[in-house]
C-alpha cells in the first residue's frame, strides 16, 4: 500500500472544524468526510465505521488556537507580535487574527508555521493509529500556497454560498480558480468529492 505523504495529510486537515470529520482509509490511503451541513444523500457516516477508515484528529486535538499564540511568540518584530496577541483576546480571536496577520504581513509566515505544526500532528496522529508515511524534513521555508487564479469577469467569481471549509485559502468562493488548482493537482475541489464518488 502506498504510504501517506505527511505534507498531503497537513492539507486535508485544514477541511477539519466542528461540523466537518475527515477518515483516512488504511486500505486505499484516501481521505473521505461528511459534513453535518449535508443532506442524507450526500452524508453518509455509516460508511466510515468500517474497520479500514480511521478517523483524524478533530479540531480540539489540532489545538489551532495554541498554533496561534506559538507563532505570535515566533514572530521577532515587537509591535507585530503584540498585535497579534492583542488579536487572540476575546471572542472571534480566529477571525481577528487572520486580518492583523494581513496587516502586519505575516501571512506566507503563518501558513508555513501553521503547515509544519500539522506535519508533526499528522506524524504523532500516524505513529498512534500504525499508518506507514513518508517522513519529511520540515524547511524552515514558508509551504507553497495555493495558487490564485485570476478569472476575468466569468460568472462564477465570488460565490455566496461556498461549501468548502478552508475559509483562508484565497481561491475561497472563486470556483474557476478553484478548480484550476485542484485540476493541476490532479484532486477534486472539496464540493465536488462526494458527487464524484470519491470516497467510495
């Protein structure tokens, strides 16, 4: 069986919040979910309690608030960081952080921050459960983002009502280019696994 690529396994637990559980097949090494924002056709949990999917981490054991604050104890710049922890008090902490990392421009830095915590999460998460991987040396280079692709004046720029829960990627909301970065990675967008069958 082919083993699982630890920095594939980072990307799809960026899917993972409070209504959206992701699995990873030891048999086929695929990743399914369901959502319960889905309808009964398209959600289908009984298909994961079969011995061969294991679930991963839930959103409490990623611990994303705490990546936060490590990383705004990274961060060299004084007023940067003091932003950044000004940021993380009180509700909507997630949201505010997101746009002061916009205004301090710490955002390539935060996602190749945020990547390697959940490499070494997705190492722990495979070591526990006796998944095979590919180990990886962790750079201290920002990770690839995902690639924007402009779409000029097409219709289906800035959708309302965008399924997909990986709200920080920047090609949220924009189908076309959407779909032009999962097509060159040879993956289905998120809205558009379960009608494919992917999972099956």
């Amino acid at each position: 069986m082919k083993k699982l690529n630890l920095n594939e396994a980072a990307e799809e637990f960026d899917v993972i919040n409070f209504e959206t559980h992701l699995f990873y097949n030891k048999k086929t090494g695929e990743f399914g979910f369901y959502g319960e924002y889905m309808d009964d056709e398209t959600a289908n949990a009984e298909e994961f309690e079969s011995e061969e999917w294991v679930a991963a981490p839930s959103q409490h054991d990623l611990r994303e608030y705490g990546i936060m604050e490590a990383f705004a104890e990274s961060v060299v710049d004084s007023r940067a960081r003091e932003l950044l922890f000004v940021s993380l008090e009180g509700e909507g902490a997630f949201r505010r952080f997101k746009d002061t990392l916009f205004r301090v421009d710490l955002r390539d830095e935060w996602f190749a921050f945020k990547h390697k915590a959940f490499v070494k999460i997705a190492r722990d998460w495979c070591d526990y459960h006796g998944i095979e991987y590919t180990d990886i040396q962790i750079k201290d280079e920002p990770a690839p983002q995902p690639e924007v692709e402009e779409s000029k004046g097409t219709p289906c720029d800035n959708v309302t009502n965008c399924p997909c829960p990986k709200t920080e990627c920047p090609n949220n909301r924009k189908c076309c280019a959407c779909v032009v970065k999962h097509k060159k990675g040879g993956k289905l967008p998120f809205c558009l696994r379960k009608n494919e069958g992917e999972n099956k």
